[in-house]
C-alpha cells in the first residue's frame, strides 16, 4: 500500500518507535496523521511537528480508542492505516500480581482487538484498509525476564495472523512488527536482559524505514533483526534443541550478571 493521501493513526505516538513512524510517515505525504498517545502534551508535540492531530487516548480503554476513530474520521475521513502500536513491558514472573497481569494484557493485547473492532467493519464496507501491530521479536521467541511480556506479545502475533488469514483476502492488510532491541525508553536500563538486546539494537529511525518498505509490499512479517528469522527456524524445526540453548543464554546473563 503506497501512504500517499492515506489517512494514519498511530498509537504510543508521542514516543520512540511510534514518534519515528509518525515522523518518517510524514515524509510520503499523506493525507493525514493522527498522533495518540497517553502523554498529550508529547503527542502535540509530535503532531505539530509533522503537521497531524495530536488525541490523547488510554488504549486500555475501548470507548477512548472509539473516541479516536470518531475524532480520526470527523477530521480526516476514513482511517486507511490502523497502527496499534503502544505497549508496556513489566518485569517479573508468574509471581506478578493479578491487576499488573490485567494491566499488560489490556495494553498489548486487548487494545489490538479494540482497535481491530472498531476499524475493521468500516474497511470491509471499502473494500480496503491495512492493520500495522507493533508485537516484538518476543511474541516469537520469548523474553527472558518478563513472562507477561511474552505472552502477551505472543497473543499479539497470534492476533495479527489470525486478522490477516481472515481478512486478508477482503481488501484488509496486516503487518506484524517484530524486532529485537530498540532504542526506545523501554530499553535504556540497567536490567540485564536490557544490557543484553542493547549489544544490537537499532535506532526507531532505521525500523520506521524498514516498516514503509514493508507495508508497500503488504509484507506480514516485518523483522529488523534478520537473525530472528533464524533463531524462530530454528525453534520450529527442534523445540527442545531451542529450549536448551535459551536456557543456556539466561544462565549466561543472569548468572553472570550476579558473579560481576
């Protein structure tokens, strides 16, 4: 899909890798841009920047991502790029409380299919329209100190491959981000894994890039990092095999990090 006069939504906007798709979608002329994000005042920002709309939105919340495709459409017309971008991560295991497993579920998974609710009856009456999730090498992988963040980016690959085998063939496109490390607020930590996606990652910048190539080909499978596909082979042909090596690779980061 060329973005040329197309309408886009971004969510999680305001802020690394949202904020650099906002900004490299500027730069095909489109017709308009909505910047929403939680943070309003960083979203205004964006959107003045790029010359968009800035709508301060909880995409936790079904009725304020309704909000956001009414004030989308009143201001621009229908929306041609949905992209549910906006995520959280929280450390921690099984042991995590209840209302925190609620919390990450609502943001990166449950907003997907708020968001894919309320887009997708208007794009089945135009016979086109295109989904772009944001989920995370993660969601085919895993991550090694955040179970929620797994799972739930796990769900969202599951989502989006479910959305595009179903609608796939009625005019509705969908891309799936999946990087690895990014050089957004979520990575700068001390946190050992955090250290450890830091040794490749990559500016917001180079992935925005890499995401409109993408969506010009209607590529699903979007993966910065090309090792992913490798090491996602390599899960699928030996499970076991993998699961070995991953456990090897957190011993190597987490025991090692408490031996420093």
């Amino acid at each position: 899909m060329k973005l040329a006069e197309k309408v886009i939504v971004v969510t999680g906007g305001a802020n690394g890798i949202g904020r650099a798709l906002c900004q490299r979608f500027a730069l095909e002329s489109p017709r308009g841009i909505v910047v929403a994000d939680l943070d309003f005042d960083k979203a205004q920002q964006v959107a003045d920047e790029i010359g968009g709309l800035a709508v301060a939105c909880d995409v936790a919340q079904e009725e304020q991502i309704q909000q956001l495709v009414a004030d989308t459409e009143s201001k621009y017309g229908p929306i041609d790029l949905f992209c549910a971008n906006a995520g959280i991560l929280i450390q921690g295991g099984p042991e995590l409380p209840d209302d925190q497993w609620r919390r990450i579920f609502d943001i990166n998974v449950m907003a997907y299919v708020y968001s894919a609710r309320s887009v997708i009856p208007g794009m089945l009456e135009r016979g086109q329209g295109y989904l772009l999730h944001t989920a995370s090498a993660a969601g085919l992988l895993t991550e090694l100190s955040s179970v929620s963040y797994a799972v739930t980016k796990h769900g969202a690959v599951a989502f989006a491959e479910w959305l595009e085998m179903t609608y796939g063939d009625r005019g509705i496109k969908v891309s799936c981000i999946c990087p690895q490390g990014v050089w957004t607020d979520m990575l700068v930590s001390d946190h050992p894994a955090a250290k450890k996606l830091q040794e490749n990652a990559i500016r917001p910048e180079a992935l925005a890039d890499l995401v409109v190539q993408s969506i010009d080909v209607e590529e699903f499978l979007i993966l910065p990092h090309k090792e992913v596909r490798k090491f996602f082979q390599h899960k699928a042909s030996d499970y076991d095999r993998w699961l070995r090596g991953m456990k090897r690779l957190r011993a190597e980061i987490f025991e090692g990090e408490s031996k420093a």
